[in-house]
C-alpha cells in the first residue's frame, strides 16, 4: 500500500525520524522524553514492519524503556 508513491512503512519511518529531531530540539527535559517516546514507539514499529530488524526494535525498545522509567517512576 502506498501514499503519495511512498509505502505506509517508509511513512512510519519518515514519521519516526521526524519526531526524534523534533525531540531533540527541546530545551525542556520532561518534552524532549515524551516526544522521543513517541518516536522510540513508532521506531519499533517500523522495525516490525521492515520484516523484523531486532536492532531498531530492540535499541528503541530500551530507549523508551528509560524514557518511562524517568518519566513516571523517578520523577524529581
């Protein structure tokens, strides 16, 4: 499937991409986390769709994981 002559997955990682510099230019730690989430989620989606490529899915897997876990559980 296709949109605008590009598949749905060159779109997930286009999507991905674009979050991940939008989230570095944050100057604000706690935006920069949850938008750079956001990326790491859809990442991992694209690593699925690239018939499974386990660094992308495994690497931004672990970056969320941190992502969460200074979001929600060690908050300062």
């Amino acid at each position: 499937m296709e949109l605008l002559g590009v598949s749905i997955t060159e779109w997930v990682g286009y999507i991905a991409m674009v979050l991940l510099l939008i989230s570095f230019m944050m100057k604000d730690v706690r935006k920069l986390r949850i938008i750079n989430s956001f990326a790491c989620a859809f990442f991992v989606a694209y690593g699925f769709m690239l018939s499974t490529s386990w660094p992308i899915i495994i690497s931004n897997a672990a970056i969320f994981g941190v992502n969460f876990y200074y979001l929600f559980i060690k908050k300062n």
